[in-house]
C-alpha cells in the first residue's frame, strides 16, 4: 500500500549532498494539502516511510490539480525497495 505523499525539491537554494536537501511534503491522505518544508532527511527517516517499502518514486513535469486530483505527466518512475535505491533515483536524474 503506497503512503500517497508527494515530496518535491524546490528549484533553488539547494546545494551540497541530497540528504540535507529542503523540500516541501504534501500527505495527500490528509484533509488539507498544504505542503510542509522540511529537510529531506525528515522525510526519509519518517517511521512510516522506513517501514513500508517498497515505494513508488517519480520525476515528472509541473502539472495542475491539487490534493488527490493531481496527476503528474512522469518523465521517470521507478519502484525502490531501499534507501540506497532512492540515491540511485536521484543521483540518475542529477537534480
């Protein structure tokens, strides 16, 4: 069962290594969908994220709708079994 959150990178003010990345989290299974900014390293050392892999992982292009009526058009989608698999995910994208 996928977690259903959207976590995107910011287009600047990030540098350095990925893990200490600002991003913007959105749990699309909550009633409001304003995005959290918070550090990635939150994200991914979240309980619920650690324990329930595998996870499904896209890039995809700027889109409208909000909330559960958002639908990216994915340029990438990949599933990840591990965190190691995510830094692949992003090191291949060079983000």
């Amino acid at each position: 069962m996928e977690i259903d959150w959207l976590v995107y990178f910011p287009r600047y003010g990030n540098k350095g290594k990925y893990f200490n990345y600002n991003v913007m989290l959105i749990d699309r299974k909550k009633v409001t969908t304003q995005p959290r900014k918070l550090k990635l390293e939150e994200v991914l050392e979240n309980p619920e994220f650690e324990k329930h892999y595998p996870h499904t992982v896209g890039f995809y292009k700027e889109s409208s709708g909000e909330g559960a009526e958002f639908k990216p058009e994915y340029l990438e989608i990949r599933k990840i079994s591990a965190v190691e698999e995510f830094w692949l995910f992003l090191n291949a994208l060079d983000i």
